[in-house]
C-alpha cells in the first residue's frame, strides 16, 4: 500500500499525463500557421495575396491583417508549409516578407528550404 502522501500525488500525475496527451492529440489536429510581416498591406494587397497564394497547395485558409501589415497562412491538416515557397511565392506579386515566422523558424531573409 501506497503512503497517503503518494496516494495524492497519483491523481495528480495522471491528469497532468492526460492533459499532455490531448495538447499533443489537439496540435496534430490544429496545423501550425505560418506569419509573415510586409511593409505595406491594403485592401488591394489583401485581394492580391489571397488570389495569389489560395491556390497552393496543401493551404486551408490565408488571414490579412491591414493593421498590423501580417498575411497568416494556415496550412490543412497534415501538410506543412515550406517557408521558402511562401517566401518566394509572396516576393513573386511584390509583397516581399520582412519576417516569416512558422513552424520551420523565424526568418528576415529568404529561407534555403
């Protein structure tokens, strides 16, 4: 028979076990975006980028924000983003990220993969 103070520390451990596991069920359900920062975004940026980068595969949904000059890339479920096509892709219409930072890392230059 387990101490009374061990007996305690049981519940505990086991709901610190269960709770691990549903963060890391919940992340496999939950794709990691990717955020990349540019110097300018307007209402004409968002429709441009959002044409541009729908397309592509494996992306479930792309997020402009005017305000704060980011474009949020949420990638389907199983897929990951490459930073570098990301990178490119946006440097291809004009919009040249300043940062892009996702699941690969946090880059101020185009990434090599």
């Amino acid at each position: 028979m387990l101490p009374a103070t061990k007996l305690r520390a049981v519940p505990l451990a086991l709901a610190v076990l269960l709770c691990s596991a549903t963060v890391e069920l919940e992340a496999a359900d939950n794709p990691v975006a990717t955020v990349m920062t540019v110097k300018e975004m307007c209402g004409g940026c968002v429709k441009k980028i959002t044409k541009h980068l729908q397309p592509m595969k494996g992306i479930a949904s792309i997020q402009c924000d005017i305000k704060s000059k980011t474009v949020k890339v949420i990638p389907k479920s199983g897929h990951t983003l490459s930073p570098k096509v990301l990178w490119t892709e946006m440097d291809d219409i004009g919009k040249t990220p300043t940062k892009l930072v996702g699941p690969s890392g946090t880059f101020t230059s185009k990434p090599e993969n």
